[in-house]
C-alpha cells in the first residue's frame, strides 16, 4: 500500500468496481474515492473508531472525509413508480441498529415501504442488507410485541430470504462468518467444513448455503487478521501502561522454537482488566539474547508498543531470556514467574531430601504401571470411579496432585495389585503416613500458586502478602515423622534462598502498599518499606510540580474471595491488630498518601480497582501513582496457556500449519467474540 492510500483499504479488499469489506464480506461501490467505503463503515460497524485508525496509521489527510451521498453509494435505490422516478436512501427505508426498541410503530413502517419498493428493486446486495435490518428490526421490536401486531412477510420478502442464502447474501455472509469464528475459537481444522458431518448439518439446517473450502477459509481468517490486528493496534496506542509475558516454547512434532508474547493492560474505560496475544514468532536461529532482543524488537514495532508504555515484562529463568530483557529493557523492568519459582522450591526441597525423594519415585512407579497396564486399570475402575495422576516435571503442583489422588484411592490400589505378579510392591504403612504429611505441607504451595495465576484480577501486589501467610503457614505444621520434618525445614529454608529478599523489588513493594487491602501490613522488612513509600512520595511531589491534566479513572474486577485452604488466615489475624499496633505516619508525608496510610485495609473481596475509581478525587496526585501497578501480572500463567493452545492446534495431522497462520489462528482465538464484530454483521 502507497503511502498516499487510503486507510479505508485496511477494511476492504480491492475489487473492479469497489471494494469487499474484510468485516462482512458484503460489496461496496466506489467511483474515483473511498466516501461510500467509509459511510458503508459508519453504518454497519459503528464500533470501529475510523479517526483512530486514521491516526495511528498517519494519514496524510488532515480533515476526516465529509460525509455526503454519492450517485454511486450502493445505499441509494432507485424506485420508479408511477411513472416519476424518485431516489431514496436505505437509511429512511431500513431501520438502523442505533434506533431505540421502543419505536414499535416503526417495524410496520418499515414493511409497507418494504412492501411498496420489492417490485423496484433489484440489486441483489441492496435487497439482502434489507432483510438483514428488517429481521435485526423484528429482533428489537420483541419487547414491544404486545403493543404491535406482527404483519405476514411479503412473498417477495420470503423469496429474498431464501436468496439470502446463497453466494453475496446476507445470511450467507454471517454463517460464513461464523463458521470462521468456530473453528478460530475451537481450534478446530480449517479441512471441518469438507467433512461429510459437516455438510449433512448444514445440508438440513440451510439447504442453499453453499460450504466454503479450506482453502475460502485460510484466505477469510488471514482477512480477519489484517482489520482486527489493526483494531487491536489502535487500541494499544492509547493504553498508557502495558504488562509482557514472554517465553519460548519448542513445538516437539516439528522441532521447531516459537517465541510467545501476550499483554496485559487496563481497559480504555478503566473498567477491566484485558489480555491479548501480540504474537507467536517462529524462530529460525539460535536463542542467544542478541536474537532474543531483535524478535522482541520486532514484536513491538509491529504492535506499535513503545518502550515507555511497558511497565513490566515477566519471563522465565532461562539466562538467554533474563539478558535480553535486562539490556532491552532494564533490569528494573524485569519480573521472574513466581509461580515457577515456587515449583522450583518446591522440587528443590524433595532433592535435598533423599528419603522423600525415593518415597516420591516409588509412587511414581506405582502410577506408572496402572497407567501402562491395560488389565490393571480395568480392575482397578471396577472398584474406582477416580482415575489416578501422574506427575509431570514442568507442570506445577503435579506431585501435589499426584499425591493426594494416590491417598484417597490406597486401599483400591493395594487390592487391585495383588492380583498381579508382575506390579510394583505397595509402599507401607510409614511411608503413606509420610506421604500424608509431605501433602499437608504442599498444600498451601498450591493454594498459592492458583492465587497468582489470575488473569482476570491483580495479582503483582499479592506476591509478598501470599509469600508471608506461606512461611506463617507451614511452620505451625505439626509433623511426627522425622524424614517429614527434615523436608519441612528444607521448604523454609529454599523459600528464605529464593524469596528472602523479595521486599527489596521495589516494584512489587510499590504495588503491595498501593494495594488498599494490604498496605504496609504484610512488610517485614523496614527499611525495604520505608524505600517504597519513599519512592512513592517522590513520584507524588514529581506530579505536584508538572502541569499535569487529571487522570482518568480505574476501575474494574478483582475476585479475590475467601481461599478455601485459608491460606489467607494470617492476613486476617494481621487486620484485627492493625489499629492497635500500627502507628500514625508523620507530617513529612504528602496528605494523601498519609491519609490513604492510615485509613482501614478493605477486605480481600473488595474490588481494589472499584476502590481507586471511587477515591481517586480525594487522593488525585496517588491515583497518578497507583495506575502503572493495576494491571501487571505476576507469572508466566498467560504464556504458558498460550503454548497449550498452540499444542492442541499442532497436531500429527496439521504438522503442516506454516508459523504465520499458527500466529494469526492463536491471535485470533484470543479474542473475545465482542471483538470479532459478530453482531454487526
């Protein structure tokens, strides 16, 4: 595209006589400009901010296009009648979407001139968006059914229906787009729609319709990419504060290395937390932090993301990753998984721990062999209606689970294995009452765990809080077996090694303080608090010397309810002391932070974005403050679905998949079916 084009042509594809919008599939005269593709924009996907687009796009043109009916606007129809020809707009004939439910008198109005103008009119395309409005009219007008008398359709309204099934007609278009979404979002293969199944259901529910091929279907999906990429494109540009996650996944059927990205920010409206995969790039070299650098380079450059709008980046612990972020970004940038950290712990401990260690393999054989004997496990379900679990070095908390499942299900595996020759012996008595207790003692890590991979609420400013009710947790833990206490002391003491210091990231101090259910609450460490409250001032004096304007408000969802392990048990015990023994901060403090200090902690189901939205006039200068921290996540959670995604879509019979449609299908299934513009269609 020249740099002269104009940004209509992101929404349409190129024809003789106009252009095929890439939302609706539907065919929009043009005559020397792009007027009609704009108004065509303007009328039926309302939502797309076309001035944003226009922006971030840099159009040369400095004044939005008038809008003004062209002779050659498909929305014009000809009608003649009576021998005078007149000329009228769909807009006076089609009720628009924008127009209230409540105009019930409006659906009759529509059908006699319907009624009036069937005969006149015979273009195919403007007979189809017709029926659309008219049907989407019938919807509307539902709530006033009791008001209005419903009319019998026309014959020609009824054969119209009918043609809208076939190739350019409205109701072709919107099962065909629907058809794309369901194999986007299900992971489906696009070759679906070439199965007998598949054109037998769709052989009784639409007889006219005509299946589109696997290969319709790339191109359409690779249409879809290019205007909603651009959308979310828009969108990132006007989010002030953005959270990465990255990591590298090796797809084991191809052998071949992809580099994930997703971000995570605040909604435009301040009303939600969003999430968006950027990218999965196929890697064609090695994984030195040099490359590392330049793919994610790429990625943001693509997105159009400035390096001033990443407000943290998380990875894993990998050392290529590590450098690649601290000399791209900084190292004060930089956030490990904590959840992956905590499985290390973890996994570190069961080492250090030869006993435990043996225990764990010997169960681990035990699963093994059901899992590998065909006999075995048909006996044992006979008996079961659970199924054992096996644990799994790179998933988290699976010898938690692995455990626990093997401890309610003992008794039926001791008696399904002496039948059976060739099984593993059982563990004994002691070591299942060591196996009990090193569950007890796993349990609150996974409590944990599940508590920061939230993706739908905050979860940077729960790292130190949930760190401290972990170590307040287990060491209460009565343990009787001496092997058992030996791994107790070796959790603690890993978790002192890797999480001892953790106070000292000032960012998630930042964040923790700033977290009205938490505050100082949780901050063990004085001089660490005292340098995050200190950096909190100074960010509020820096607001108070700029001539800033006000900032917009953040709200949205956090549901942090009750843990059921009441791994949260120490937090409350901390907010009953609370007024007692903390006291007042001094004057040096500005008066809204000090106010905000030493207001009450809310409780750990209260909506913390709700909180700043609602409190953001009585504390101005902090709310400025708090805003980069609502939406950074804490673990690598996001990416790792991501590449569970992408494993279910590369499958033995789609070894084939190129990296470019593996990127735009998980791009795509990403997102929500608002996004999508299904219901303007």
């Amino acid at each position: 595209m020249s740099s002269n084009s104009s940004t209509m042509w992101k929404y349409f594809d190129k024809c003789d006589n106009g252009g095929l919008c890439k939302l609706c599939r539907m065919m929009v005269k043009t005559c020397g400009n792009t007027t009609n593709l704009k108004q065509h924009l303007k009328r039926k996907h309302s939502s797309i901010n076309i001035n944003v687009s226009a922006s971030a796009c840099k159009s040369t043109r400095s004044d939005p296009i008038a809008f003004k009916n062209d002779e050659d606007d498909p929305s014009i129809v000809q009608s003649t009648q009576s021998g005078t020809q007149t000329q009228t707009t769909l807009d006076t004939v089609v009720m628009s979407h924008s127009w209230p439910t409540s105009q019930c008198s409006g659906y009759e109005s529509v059908l006699l001139k319907s009624s009036e103008l069937s005969d006149s009119v015979s273009d195919v395309s403007v007979v189809s968006n017709f029926t659309v409005a008219t049907s989407t009219t019938r919807s509307s007008s539902s709530a006033c059914s009791k008001q209005s008398k419903l009319m019998q359709p026309t014959i020609d309204q009824s054969f119209n229906e009918i043609r809208s099934f076939e190739k350019g007609g409205a109701k072709s278009i919107s099962v065909t787009n629907s058809i794309v979404y369901m194999l986007v979002k299900d992971n489906m293969p696009l070759w679906s729609t070439e199965k007998d199944g598949f054109k037998l259901l769709m052989k009784t529910v639409a007889p006219k319709y005509k299946i589109p091929s696997r290969k319709t279907i790339t191109k359409l999906i690779s249409s879809k990419y290019d205007v909603l990429s651009t959308q979310i494109k828009n969108k990132l540009s006007l989010v002030e504060n953005i959270t990465l996650t990255t990591d590298i996944w090796t797809d084991t059927i191809n052998t071949k290395g992809y580099l994930g990205m997703t971000g995570h920010f605040l909604s435009l409206s301040k009303l939600q937390l969003e999430s968006v995969t950027l990218g999965v790039l196929e890697l064609q070299e090695h994984h030195t932090s040099e490359n590392i650098i330049g793919w994610l380079n790429n990625l943001l450059v693509k997105w159009g993301i400035k390096k001033n709008q990443i407000i943290l980046i998380v990875t894993g612990n990998g050392a290529n990753i590590k450098n690649a972020v601290y000399n791209f970004f900084g190292k004060d940038k930089h956030l490990p998984c904590f959840a992956h950290i905590l499985n290390l712990v973890v996994q570190n401990a069961l080492d250090d721990t030869n006993d435990i260690a043996n225990l764990i393999n010997e169960i681990k054989r035990l699963v093994t062999f059901f899992k590998h004997s065909v006999a075995a496990t048909d006996e044992f379900n006979k008996i079961s209606k659970l199924k054992l679990k096996q644990s799994v070095p790179t998933r988290w908390n699976s010898i938690y689970y692995m455990l626990e499942r093997f401890i309610i299900c003992s008794d039926n595996i001791a008696s399904t294995i002496v039948k059976f020759h060739n099984s593993p012996p059982m563990i004994s008595g002691t070591q299942l009452f060591i196996a009990k207790e090193i569950m007890f003692l796993l349990k609150p890590f996974e409590a944990a765990t599940k508590e920061l991979c939230g993706q739908n609420y905050v979860t940077a400013s729960k790292v130190i809080p949930l760190l401290h009710c972990l170590i307040k947790k287990i060491e209460p833990i009565e343990i009787k077996n001496v092997i058992s206490l030996d791994f107790k002391n070796n959790l603690l003491k890993n978790l002192n090694i890797r999480f001892g210091r953790v106070e000292y990231l000032e960012i998630l101090s930042i964040a923790t303080i700033l977290d009205p259910r938490f505050k100082t609450l949780h901050s063990n460490d004085p001089i660490a608090s005292s340098k995050a409250i200190d950096t909190i001032k100074k960010k509020i004096i820096d607001i108070r010397t700029e001539c800033s304007e006000s900032s917009s408000s953040n709200t949205g969802n956090s549901s942090d309810d009750e843990n059921p392990d009441n791994l949260w048990s120490v937090h409350k015990e901390l907010v009953s002391k609370k007024a007692v023994n903390e006291p007042m901060y001094s004057n040096e403090m500005p008066t809204d932070l000090k106010h905000y200090l030493n207001q009450p902690t809310l409780s750990l189901g209260d909506d913390i974005l709700k909180f700043w939205d609602t409190h953001g006039p009585i504390y101005p200068n902090l709310k400025k403050v708090v805003e980069p921290y609502l939406a950074m996540v804490a673990t690598l959670a996001p990416s790792e679905c991501l590449f569970s995604k992408a494993g279910q879509i590369v499958t033995d019979s789609r070894n084939r998949l190129t990296g470019k449609n593996l990127n735009q299908l998980l791009f795509l299934g990403s997102l929500s079916e608002k996004d999508w513009h299904l219901d303007l269609i």
